[in-house]
C-alpha cells in the first residue's frame, strides 16, 4: 500500500498479545482501526491505546469461527468507519502435546478458529476491500505452518491451511488492488502460550509465566513486520530468531522432524 495514513484497519484478536500491538502500530502510522475480539475488557484496553494515537477506535465482540456473526461485521464496521483498507486476521489459538492425546473438542476448536476465522474474515470483508483503490489482507500462521513440529500436530494442521490458503489467495487476487501477506511468528510473549489446550498446555503455559516467557521477544516486533508487509506488499514475512531456523530446516530438510521429535518429547516426558 502506498499510504496508511488515513486509512480504516480490521484487527481480529486485538485484546491482547501480537494484536493488541499491531493495532497500536497501524494507529501511529495513522490509521483508525476496528477491533474484534471475544474479551470485553481486552477490547477496551486496546482502544485506549489506539485512541491515545490519536486515531479513532471502535470495538466489536465476535468469535471469529461464527459464520452468521462475522457475516454481520463488515456492515457495522462500514457504520462506523465508512470504508475498510486493511484486514489483520490474527486470532487464534493453540495446543501442546501427543496427537494420540488430543480431545476432538480441541481439535474442532483449533480449526474453527485458526481456519475457519480466517476464512471467514476474508470472504465477508473482501467484498469490501475491492472496493478501496488500495487495500491489504494481512493472515497470521506460525513456524507451525513452516515445518510440522512434533507435539504441535493440530496447531501445524491449522497454521499450515493458512499459508497455502494464504500463498493461494495472493495468487487469485494478483493484478487486483488487495495485497496478500502471511506471517510466520516464532515464539513471542504472548497470551496464546499462556492458553495452551492439550497435554501438555499447563506446562507450557507455567513456562510462558515464568523465565522462559522472559526471555522470548515481545509481540511488538510482529507487529512491525506486519505493517511492513503491508506497506511493501510482501508476500511472507518470518519473524523471531527461532522462525528463522525452522524456515531454513523445512527448506533443507522438509519433513525430517524426527530429531524435533525425540528432544520435545523428552522435554514433556512421552
């Protein structure tokens, strides 16, 4: 895009973590931005912040893996906004530990959130979108959908159908005036490790509290990465010294997870 000054940005997820940020830095850059998210209080904490931009923000509580409830949104958004520019599709959610373990209420709900609010935001809001002389469609995957990590199977399973569906759609709309990026988060202080489902998702979560979370990189640097795929239309942007490493092993070594397999399943105790 050549300019967010002055443009209406759709973050999903924005009450906490990499969305909250992201919402702040596409407000400095002078855009008024729409929040969605299921946390009320999270909500209203993000707007503050955007609002002491200076940009005008306004929150909406919706669950992204409802169809009928995001089929709703992009006409509140236009009520309020008059236009959207910019959709940031990054809520979601996560699980740790042996597949053979994993509940089918986990699994479902891994990909009714991590798929399925993508899709959703991407069809409801992409109407509108073509109708801006430029916008952007922004979608958040994982080293995840890098390389399948071993105790991550259903995360991998999610982040995965969100680059190829991604790398797809940027394919598709080539020629058009939407952008298409994905971003690839390594491991970042975020509230999604903190919420972890499965096995293994209390022990990771205590981790993220505790020196571990201390040490990883805050949120703020996805979010700078995020506006500049926007402002230089970049197919892909990796993002964390970890996500590094992993984009370079599934370039040398795709699929050859064993080794992964056998530290993180000593790690956990399986």
């Amino acid at each position: 895009m050549d300019r967010l000054d002055g443009r209406v940005a759709v973050v999903t997820g924005a009450g906490s973590g990499i969305g909250r940020v992201t919402a702040r830095r596409l407000a400095a850059k002078g855009c008024d931005v729409a929040l969605v998210d299921l946390r009320p209080d999270g909500l209203e904490e993000t707007a503050r912040l955007v609002r002491a931009e200076g940009r005008l923000a306004s929150t909406h509580l919706a669950d992204v893996s409802d169809a009928e409830r995001m089929a709703a949104l992009p006409e509140e958004v236009l009520a309020l906004h008059d236009a959207v520019h910019v959709l940031v599709n990054n809520a979601g959610v996560t699980s740790v530990g042996p597949f053979a373990d994993e509940r089918l209420e986990d699994i479902r709900l891994l990909v009714d959130v991590n798929i399925w609010g993508v899709v959703h935001g991407c069809r409801t809001f992409l109407p509108v979108l073509r109708e801006q002389e430029e916008a952007h469609i922004v979608n958040v995957s994982s080293i995840a959908g890098l390389l399948g990590l071993p105790h991550t199977a259903t995360y991998a399973l999610t982040k995965g159908a969100v680059k190829a569906f991604s790398e797809a759609l940027r394919g598709e709309l080539a020629g058009t005036t939407v952008g298409v990026s994905v971003i690839y988060p390594g491991t970042h202080r975020t509230a999604i490790a903190a919420t972890a489902r499965g096995s293994d998702g209390a022990r990771v979560a205590k981790l993220s509290q505790g020196r571990l979370g201390v040490l990883m990189p805050p949120p703020s640097l996805v979010a700078r990465r995020i506006v500049k795929a926007i402002e230089k239309d970049q197919a892909r942007a990796v993002v964390g010294p970890d996500a590094r490493v992993i984009d370079l092993a599934s370039r040398i070594a795709p699929g050859r997870t064993r080794l992964i397999g056998r530290v993180t399943g000593r790690l956990s105790g399986h």
